[in-house]
C-alpha cells in the first residue's frame, strides 16, 4: 500500500489496498499509523459488500449504533444508509459537523461507501481539520475557551432539522470539553460543531451564542483548514471523527447518490486530558 497525500495536513488516498481482503498484521499497522497522520483516508475502487464493510471496521473497535436507529425496526443497524433523491427533504451531513456528538462515546471514525454518485457530478464532502482549527486561534482565545465544556445536542439536528420522532427519553444529549485532546496522538483540537453544539456551559446565553458562532465562523470561513473529497462509484472513505468535521455538499438536486456507513465507538470520552495520550 501507498500513501498520496491530498493535502499537506489533511486526507490521503491509500493506494494498493483492497478492503475486501483479510489485512495482516502490518497492514493494519501502516493504515492505522496513516489514519492518525492524515485523518481522512480515500480507497478508490473498492467493491465490498455490508460484510465485509464492517469487519473492516470491526479492526477498529465496537461498532456504532446510530440513535436514530434506536426502537427502529432496521434490517441492520450499525448499516446507516446514505441516500439523497429528487424527493429527498434534506440531505444527510449537509453542514459542518462531526458525527453523533451528542453520543457519550461518540464514533472515533466513521467508514462510508459511496457506490451510486450523482449523474452530472457534484455531492462532493469537505473535511476540515479540527488541530488546526484550535493551533489557528490566537493564545487569548485558546486560554479563554480552555477549561469550558459544552452541549452537544442529538434533538437538533435529528428534531431541528430532520424531523424525526425521538426515540423514548428523547434524542442523547451529553457534555464535552471545547477542546480535546486525541486519545491516541496526544495532540489538541478544538471539539465544538454546529450540527450538535447546543450552549457552553457557565455563560450567559447571548455569551454562549457569541463564542460558538466565532468558533463556527472560524470553521466555516477557514478554507486552509478543508480537504475536499470527490466520490467516484466504489469509493471508501475512513475519517477520524475525532480531529475533523465534515460537510456534504448537496449541489446535485434532482440527482441521486447513495452510500452506506459504519461507524465505530470510542474507547474513550472525548477529554481535555486525555490519558492515553501520555503515553
Ligand atoms: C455524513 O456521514 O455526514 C454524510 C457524509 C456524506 O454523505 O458525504
């Protein structure tokens, strides 16, 4: 396998691999190294089925389920299936966030496959990269927010803007410091996201609003920040959740793509400080 960056800091496309297959033990070293250095992996010409999908993803951990498949009856539910149509009310992503935040143990990374993209082109998805994204802040800012922890919602964008009925006791709604350090590369990064950061606690909530629509602008209006994915059919894409929010741009109505994702559950809650990392 190669590795061919796509940009300096963020996202790569992992030449040679095919994720059909059983991976050896160095294999999986050097995918996993290049995970953590690059954040988004791209695997063109793939052709798995749901199977093998999430044994793929089983290598990383305990697989997610989506609380919106939560008292849903689903054929299968760590299989969240990405599809927009001309008749679709929204499409799924389309706003900077990073997946299921309002989980405790949110997903460490999520793994879509893309196989039917727009006829025409477009539906293409913008990461960004949450390290850099904290190291662009001035030092007043960083040492303001350090310390502050915030809301992370799952009504608002499950509710708010897909109009699904929540499951019994509401959509998950969980706390999460602003800035975070990754469990594995011990680096920090800045953990608020628009999809599901409701308020931060301990301020006033025109204060709240305030700083998280400065942190949102800085994410959203940073384009240094961003790598940009296009899909072909058979394309796999690998993001560490932890360290990046992605957008999927919906630019192609009438048009249809679909996609299936597995997610996979941190060990670990997202922390200021966090352990593992030290070491
Ligand atoms: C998502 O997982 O948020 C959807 C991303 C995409 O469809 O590109």
């Amino acid at each position: 396998m190669d590795i061919k960056p796509i940009t300096p800091h963020l996202g790569a496309e992992v030449l040679g691999a095919d994720l059909s297959r059983p991976m050896d033990a160095a294999q999986f070293a050097l995918l996993h190294q290049a995970f953590l250095d690059w954040s988004v992996l791209v695997f063109r010409d793939q052709s798995v089925t749901q199977q093998q999908h999430k044994v793929f993803a089983s290598k990383f951990g305990e697989l997610h389920i989506h609380p919106m498949h939560k008292e849903r009856a689903i054929e299968d539910p760590h299989i969240l299936t990405v599809k927009t149509t001309a008749h679709s009310a929204y499409t799924a992503g389309d706003g900077w966030h990073t997946d299921v935040t309002c989980d405790e143990y949110p997903p460490m990374g999520s793994m879509l496959y893309v196989t039917k993209t727009p006829d025409g082109g477009g539906g293409d998805t913008l990461f960004a990269n949450m390290y850099l994204a904290y190291d662009l802040l001035s030092d007043t800012l960083k040492q303001m927010i350090s310390g502050l922890v915030a809301v992370h919602d799952g009504a608002l964008p499950y509710v708010g803007a897909y109009k699904s009925a929540p499951p019994t006791g509401g959509y998950p709604r969980n706390e999460h410091p602003v800035v975070v350090t990754h469990p594995e590369t011990g680096r920090k990064l800045l953990y608020v996201n628009s999809g599901f950061t409701s308020r931060i606690k301990g301020l006033h909530p025109q204060e709240s609003r305030a700083l998280l629509d400065l942190l949102f602008r800085h994410i959203n209006s940073t384009p240094k920040l961003t790598a940009r994915v296009q899909w072909q059919p058979g394309t796999l894409v690998f993001w560490d959740n932890r360290c990046t929010q992605h957008h999927a741009v919906w630019d192609y109505y009438p048009h249809t793509r679909y996609g299936e994702r597995v997610s996979i559950v941190s060990a670990e809650r997202p922390s200021a400080d966090s352990v593992a990392a030290l070491h």
